[in-house]
C-alpha cells in the first residue's frame, strides 16, 4: 500500500537507540555501567538521557559530538541497541 504523506511533510526515518557503558569513571560522578540512554533521530540530532539521582538531558548536533564530550578516550562507549521488527531486542 503506498504511503500518503501531506505536502511538506518529510517522511519519518529510523531512530537509533543506544546506551552509555562507563568502562572507568575517573571523574567519581556517574559511575561504571550502563549510565546514559540515548536516541539518534533520522535528522542526525541526539538526545542524551541521565538517569541518575539528578537526572537530565541534553542535545547534541550528533553522535560524534556526544563521542567528542562523553567518550574519555575510549573509557566510555556508545553501544547501539538492535531491535527485531516486532521491537524485541535480540
């Protein structure tokens, strides 16, 4: 069936979820683990979500630049969640 989309309506790509895993936390603050969740919209733009005690959430232009802020040289690591098509994660 062909998809009717409203003039000026650009059609809605996939969004990428991913996680946050903290190999070493040199700074003592958000620990090791899985620290940050976060989503990559089809326009490139990134939402950052701490679920921390003091939660909050930023916005990046991209994923390499939330590389740029949160990776520490490697001691922090963006990892992708990969979903099936029913949702679940294999």
């Amino acid at each position: 069936m062909a998809r009717k989309v409203q003039r000026g309506t650009p059609l809605r790509g996939d969004i990428a979820t991913f996680h946050l895993l903290r190999l070493d936390d040199e700074s003592g603050v958000s620990g090791i683990g899985w620290v940050a969740e976060g989503a990559v919209f089809s326009n490139g733009w990134v939402v950052l979500v701490w679920p921390t005690g003091t939660p909050s959430l930023n916005f990046y232009a991209s994923i390499a630049d939330v590389e740029a802020v949160h990776g520490h040289g490697g001691r922090t690591r963006i990892v992708f969640d990969h979903h099936e098509p029913d949702g679940r994660t294999p």
